[in-house]
C-alpha cells in the first residue's frame, strides 16, 4: 500500500507528463486507510467484469508491475473499445512511476499484457501513445506495433497479441 501510495505522489510530481487518468481516481487520504485501500483494490478486480464497470468505462482488467514489493506501475487491458477509446485509449494502457523509467519496465508490461488480451478474444490490440512520447513510440514498437496513423495528438498502432513463428527467443 505505502509504495503505491508514493508512486502515485511521484506521477502528480511529474512534471514531465500529464498524470494519467488512473491516478487522478485515487484519492491518497482516503486510500491511507487500509480498509478504503481493499476497496479501492475490490473495485479494479470488480471492474474486469460488465457488472462492476462504472459509467464512461468498459470492462478492464488493472494489473500492478511489482518488484520486491515496489510498485513500478500500472496496466489497463480493456475488453473491448468505444468509439472514443479507438481514438485516444485502446486496448491497452501503461503507466511506469517516474523513478522507474527508461528501466525497460514498460517494454515488458506490454509484452506481459498482450496474452492476456489474447486470452480475452482481442487478437491484435490497439495501443496508442501521445505523438510526443518517443519512448512509448520506441516501447509499442518493440512489441511489434505496426503504426496505423498519426492524429493530431496521437500515434495509433496494431499490436499483434500472439508471437508469430518467425519471433525467436534469441
């Protein structure tokens, strides 16, 4: 709880990026306590299914990227797209805290999170990143992005779920 905590003060801190979304829903006093902190968790395990999803949202499954108990970040697989989440979300959605990155944390969380949406029907997802951020651009392309467009603010790309034969370990 205190490493998420803190992560989530680092992302406001940031002044290098915008805090995304996740972080603007967490209200740190209220999560200080550790039964509104099970409720918060109970809400993002709630949210994987069309019952639990608040309005605006669609089904979504949050994981946490945790090393020795630190939080280093967060991923958002969501089950299926909305008009405007094919435009500025996508399948998939990555948040490294700040002291975390350029540590290759957001390259594998992609790769960690593309069988699971394969696993959820999605077989290549749509994963996006501000036109500005070259080391999501570098990062979705590591993981095979193929770019579909750029729009005035974002770059979209199709992000295959599935290793295809010619992938090697090597």
């Amino acid at each position: 709880m205190a490493s998420f905590l803190a992560a989530v003060a680092e992302f406001r801190a940031d002044l290098e990026y915008p805090a995304s979304w996740f972080v603007e829903d967490v209200d740190p006093q209220a999560l200080v306590d550790p039964a509104a902190f099970e409720a918060y968790t109970a809400r993002l395990v709630n949210e994987r299914t069309a019952s639990g999803v608040r309005p605006g949202f669609v089904p979504m499954t949050t994981l946490w990227w945790v090393d020795r108990g630190r939080f280093l970040g967060r991923l958002a697989i969501r089950h299926r797209l909305t008009p405007v989440l094919e435009q500025l979300g996508g399948h998939i959605g990555y948040d490294v805290r700040p002291s975390a990155r350029r540590q290759g944390h957001a390259t594998a969380m992609l790769a960690a999170a593309l069988p699971i949406a394969r696993s959820l029907g999605i077989s290549q997802a749509l994963v996006m990143c501000d036109k500005s951020n070259v080391a999501s651009r570098r990062v979705i392309e590591a993981n095979g992005g193929q770019l579909i467009d750029i729009t005035e603010h974002k770059r979209r790309y199709w992000v295959p779920t599935a290793r295809s034969s010619t992938d090697t370990d090597g």
